[in-house]
C-alpha cells in the first residue's frame, strides 16, 4: 500500500509539472524560436500581438482571437531599429473574398510600435499585410493570417495531452483495481461483439 501512495505522489507531482505551461518555454536558446507572432519584412522583424481588453485584460492573442463585436487592439512592434526609418503600411482583409477591413496609409513609425483598434463583426479568417516601402527599390509585401470569432477553446496540443493522461489514470485505475477491471473487461467484450 506504501508503494502506492508513493507511486500516486509521484504521478500527481509529474502531471502538475507537465502542466505548467511555464515549463514548457525554451528560454530562446537558438533554433528554437518558434514564436508564430513574428512576421519577416526584408531581413527585420515585426512583432504582432492582439489584446482583448474588454473581455480577457492583459490577455495575449496571435492567430487565434476569441471574440467578435469587442474592440480588439492590434499591436506591430519592430524587432531592432532598421524599419523604423522606413516607410511601412498596414492592411487587414477579411479571407477568402479579400474585402479590405483596415487600412493605415504607408508612415514611418520612428517609435517602432504602431497601435489601432478595430471590433470585427465577422467570425472568419483575416489576413495581415504588411507593406514595406523603401526608399528606392521594390515595395516588400508579407502576410500573416489568424482567425477571429473562435471563442477561447483549447489547443490541440492542450486536448491530447489531457486526452494522454486521462488513459494513463484510467489505465493505472485498470491495473490496481479488481472492480474496476472487471467493469472494463464486460464494456470492452460488449463492444467487441459490435
């Protein structure tokens, strides 16, 4: 019986640190930088993050945005200083028709942040243009997609990973108790005679 709450402790301390979130950064070590917010313009980069704060303050959002009719504040923060010298437009277009939702005219944001707050009405994918206007030489245009109208749902990698644990538990369940094999056992021979 020992033996068993020490294994139950260990499993319990095990799935708590596999669920802090927090564990699971990379601490930017290279070659692993897989933030998704970032969008590469010419060599430089721009950081993208929308916040909700009528429904979730302080709450971070990229390419999935869970709520429609709510301002929704959306904020391009250049990586370095390069693109603050140049001149740079900004468009959203609700997808797939194309139809233009927002536009900023081409400046040059020398404080390298460029904020705008818009409510889309619409669940639907949107695409971010970005327009990189040089100087001399060819304009630079990237793009960005997310979805807004999802609600807050949880990841895929969230449901598989509780998905994985619930069998786990149910497993171990399985092995260490008499009553509840046998309940499994009848419910997997019902189901086989399907």
């Amino acid at each position: 019986m020992n033996i068993r709450k020490s294994f139950s402790g260990v499993l319990l301390v095990v799935v708590g640190l596999l669920l802090s979130t927090s564990l699971w950064a990379h601490g930017g070590a290279a070659g692993t930088d897989t933030d998704q917010c970032k969008i590469e313009i010419d060599g430089e980069w721009v950081h993208y993050t929308a916040y909700q704060p009528f429904i979730a303050p302080g709450e971070e959002y990229c390419s999935s945005i869970p709520e429609i009719n709510t301002p929704t504040n959306l904020v391009f923060d250049y990586i370095g200083t390069k693109l603050r010298g140049v001149q740079m437009e900004y468009e959203i277009t609700k997808e797939p028709e194309g139809n233009r939702i927002l536009f900023k005219e081409a400046a040059k944001h020398t404080s390298g942040t460029v904020n705008t707050t818009h409510s889309f009405t619409e669940a639907s994918r949107y695409l971010i243009h970005l327009k990189l206007i040089p100087d001399t030489g060819k304009p630079t245009d990237v793009h960005l997609g997310f979805t807004i109208g999802s609600g807050a749902g949880m990841s895929l990698a969230s449901l598989a990973m509780y998905a994985f644990f619930l069998f786990a538990g149910l497993y171990i369940l399985y092995l260490s108790n008499a009553g509840f094999k046998e309940f499994a056992d009848k419910l997997l021979g019902k189901a086989k005679e399907l």
